[in-house]
C-alpha cells in the first residue's frame, strides 16, 4: 500500500498550494494514506463513528465559520475531538485565519496544520490530481512505446525480438517515441492506462550494434512525447508452425494490465515480414474500429450473404453493394 508523508507532500506541491505551516514544531512524518480528500463535517459536533483516517483533511470557509460561532469550551471540545483522531494533516483554505484554539490543539495532539491561499474548490483540484497520481497503481514492463496516428501501442516480446528497431523505424516515418526499454504504466482511473518513460531515460533508445542513441537530437523534438494512453498491445515473437495465429480477425484478443483489458495483436515474425507497416496498419485499424467500422466483420458478413443464395434479402444487398464495382470495371481494359 502506498503512503505519502507530509514532509513529502510540501516538497512536491508546497508552492503550487501556496502552503503555509502553522504548527512549525510539529513532526512531518505522519503518513497520508489514501488519495481521497475530507472536510471535518459532523467530527466538529463530535460524530466519529464514520471518521476515515489517513485522508487529508480541508477546512474551507463553512467550517471555519462554524467553529468561530461556538463558545471557547466548545470549540475547543471540538478541537480536541477532532485533532484526536488519526488526522496526518489539515488545510484551512482561503488564507483565513486560524479560530483561537485551532494552532494550540494541533500542536497538542502533535499534528500539522497548514494555510493556503487558495480557494477550497481550487486547492481541492490541484491537491486531488497530484494525490490520485501519487496512488494510482502503477508497474513497470518491458518494451517500447510508440505514439503511431494517435494511437498508443506498446510493443512487447521476448529481449532482441526488434521491439527497440521496430519503433525506431516508426519514428523515422514521423510517429513518436513514448518510452524504450523500461515503460511505466500508471493506471489512471478505471480502464485507462498512461505510459511513460524513465526521467533519467529522457528519449534514449539502445540499438544493438551501434549503442545509445538520442532520439530527439537525431529526430528533433516532433518524434518524442512525454506520455500516452495505452490503446493496443503489440506483441512481437518468432515464427512457429505450432502456433496457430490469427488470420482474419474476427477473435479480438485482450490482454490484461494492471486489472484493465487492453486489445492485444500477436504479430509473429519471419524474414522479410515489415513489422513497422504491419504496426501502422494496427494503429489505423483500431481507430477504424472505434469510427464504427470493423473490417473483418464486414467481410464476413459478405461473404455468408454470398454462401446464402436463397436468402433473398442478404442476397440482394449484396449486389446492390458490389453494383458501382462492376460498372466500373466494365470499362476498365487495363
């Protein structure tokens, strides 16, 4: 389970909240556990039985301004009830000022209090995509990604398949690299999965026999981006005749990464075959697919209708679809 510390959550985002600490004494060590952003709510009336620790907590305008509308006992009854539980942090928003009591109950319950500027709405956007990021399940895979016509493929296979000279190749006929070697995959929601590369990597790329190379500084900076979306899996593996593979694409097969299914192509390889085509050709017919247009569906859908004379009705769109063809190859002498 990831964690997040509150001493590492001001180095990340402390000017970009505009975060204040008003508790300087206090330990930064408490941990942030989960992605989800609390306000107090009934804690402050003294209803804990729904509390959910480990969530940063966010005094907005409303709370402040009920806490300042209570008397000094109970404020600081509320205070201390609230600073009790396990609470790694609180934001009061807006630049208010902190309600007498609210820095010293913190403190005694050695817990860290900050101010921001922003507004609660503002900092609760900036604050919710930074933590979702930081939580999101994440893992690592070999082999290389390529941005081919919008689409995100990523290429994997066995080490010295050609997965590296495969997207090289695709750079070169103007798509872009995403990440070689190593790619993180972070999922973000749902069924979404983003790949990127490693910061140190920066768009290098080892091809064996010449060495690392620089995409960009070959390629300029139009061949590389920073991350994609994972859209198909394309996975690269050597010619056997005991594999039956795929040939008219009627059976879509998935793989799974990191619990999301992902449309997977197995290309295998032999001498002669261009994979770098055959990548784009991928690409292109998965946005075809997502356009509404299946072409191995359509093809099958033919060819049953020509199988089925007696049924008149597939029969006669059938010719009606290959009536322009036949026209025009009428005239055609070639």
């Amino acid at each position: 389970m990831k964690s997040l510390t509150v001493e590492e959550l001001l180095l990340a985002k402390r000017e970009s909240l505009e975060l204040e600490v008003l508790t300087p004494g206090c330990p930064l060590t408490a941990t942030i556990e989960s992605p989800t952003i609390a306000n107090p709510g009934l804690v402050l009336t003294g209803f804990t039985d729904r509390f959910i620790s480990g969530r940063v907590q966010v005094f907005g305008e409303t709370e402040i301004a009920y806490l300042r509308s209570l008397d000094g006992e109970a404020r600081a009854r509320a205070l201390a009830t609230f600073f009790a539980l396990s609470v790694p942090v609180a934001v009061v928003t807006k630049g208010l000022r902190a309600p007498e009591g609210m820095t010293e109950a913190a403190v005694a319950h050695e817990r860290v209090l900050l101010r921001s500027s922003l507004k609660t709405g503002d900092l609760y956007r900036r604050l919710n995509t930074f933590l979702e990021d930081h939580f999101a399940p994440t893992t690592t895979m070999h082999g290389s990604m390529a941005d081919v016509y919008g689409v995100g493929l990523l290429v994997v296979g066995p080490s010295g398949i050609g997965k590296s000279e495969c997207v090289l190749d695709l750079v070169e006929r103007g798509h872009r690299l995403v990440a070689d070697d190593m790619v993180f995959v972070r999922r973000a929601g749902p069924r979404v999965l983003i790949a990127r590369g490693h910061e140190l990597q920066r768009h290098h790329m080892e091809i064996r026999g010449i060495g690392i190379i620089d995409i960009p500084a070959l390629f300029g900076i139009r061949s590389i981006r920073q991350q994609k979306r994972i859209e198909v899996v394309v996975q690269l593996e050597e010619w056997t005749d005991e594999v039956e593979y795929d040939r008219t694409g009627l059976e879509a097969a998935e793989t799974e990464i990191l619990g999301v299914s992902i449309p997977k192509v197995r290309i295998p390889l032999n001498p002669g075959k261009n994979i770098t085509v055959i990548s784009e050709v991928v690409a292109m017919n998965h946005l075809l697919k997502y356009s509404g247009v299946h072409s191995a569906e359509v093809f099958d859908q033919r060819l049953k209708a020509a199988l089925r004379p007696d049924d008149d009705a597939d029969s006669d769109r059938l010719k009606e679809a290959m009536r322009p063809i036949r026209e025009y190859l009428e005239s055609d002498y070639e």
